[in-house]
C-alpha cells in the first residue's frame, strides 16, 4: 500500500459516508411523502431540496476525483491524515443537512432548503478554497490552475453558488440549481 492509498481510504470512506447521509436523507423524506399520502397530511418534497441534494453529490464527486490528480503529491503524515480526515468531514456535515432528520415536520422540504442552503453552499464554497490553496501548494498541480478554462468554469461555480445562497426566489433558485447541476453534467462529459 503507497502513501496515496492509504490517505485515500480514510478520503474515500468519509466522502462515502457523505453520498450514503444524502441517499439516506432522500429516501426519508420519501417515506414521509407515502407516510403523509396514507394519513392525508400535507407534505411535499419540492424541487429544492433534492436539487441541492444532486449538487452535493457531484460537488461531492468532483473532489473524490480530483483526489486522484493529488496521488502524486499526498504522503502520509499526521498533518495530511488531520487535513483529509477535516475535509471529508466538512463534506459530510454539509450532506448531513441537506435533508432534514425528520422530514414529516415539514409541510415542504422547499422550508428547509431556505433555511440550511446558506450553510451548505457556505461550506462547499471553503473546501473549494481549501482545494485550491493546495493546488497552489504544489508545483505539479499548479499548473493546472493556471489554464483559463479551469479559472472560468471556476468563476462562474463560485458566482452561481453566491447567488444561490442570496437568492430568496423558488424559481430563481430552481434555475441556478439546475445550472449549476448542468455545469458538472457538462464538465463530467468533456
């Protein structure tokens, strides 16, 4: 086992955990819907919540990815197990509250989104920092900082995440969520 493999596994089982609270989340808030269906209350998932949901996880699976680019320039060191184990956990806080432990207290999930999304977004946004100050850090990596479509594909998921924490609108809010959905759908097909 390299020095790569052995940080990724503690990366790799946190950012798990991470994608298992998101599917965990949704499939609650479905239980809720049949739940509320069956006694006739009122409760709706709404678009916002599973968007944001969908964003997490290809967020999420941008820096899995981008873990194998660092391959070269991990080594195991208590700084790098400290660095690794507090990113993956910032992930996994910001998964943890994308749904809501219980759902059924709501009467849509929209309610929730507007209120934890400023949280979440605010945390993707610094581990976006964090990645790219160790990007910068390497020489090898830097480089890669430095091509002009990384720089605006940067700039505009950064925009449109300001935005979606500001914005108030649903439908406003739809369409930067979808958006910033498509821009990894395109970047994950290039």
């Amino acid at each position: 086992m390299d020095d790569f493999e052995f940080v990724f596994a503690l990366y790799s089982l946190l950012l798990g955990l991470s994608m298992v609270e998101l599917l965990g989340g949704l499939g609650r808030a479905i239980e809720a819907r049949f739940a509320a269906e069956d006694s006739k209350a009122k409760f709706a998932i709404g678009w916002l919540t599973p968007l944001l949901a969908i964003f997490v996880m290809l967020d999420l699976l941008s820096f899995w990815s981008a873990a194998w680019l660092s391959r070269g320039d991990i080594a195991v060191s208590s700084t790098a197990l400290l660095a690794v184990a507090a990113f993956a956990s910032v992930y996994y806080l910001a998964a943890r509250l994308v749904f809501p432990s219980h759902p059924e207290g709501f009467a849509n999930l929209d309610v929730h989104y507007f209120r934890v999304r400023r949280i979440i977004l605010g945390l993707l946004l610094v581990l976006l920092g964090a990645q790219l100050a160790f990007y910068a850090s390497q020489p090898d990596l830097a480089a890669n900082l430095m091509r002009p479509l990384a720089w605006i594909m940067t700039i505009v998921l950064v925009a449109l995440m300001a935005a979606a924490m500001w914005v108030r609108d649903r439908r406003w809010s739809l369409a930067i969520l979808t958006v910033l959905i498509a821009r990894y759908v395109v970047i994950y097909l290039l």
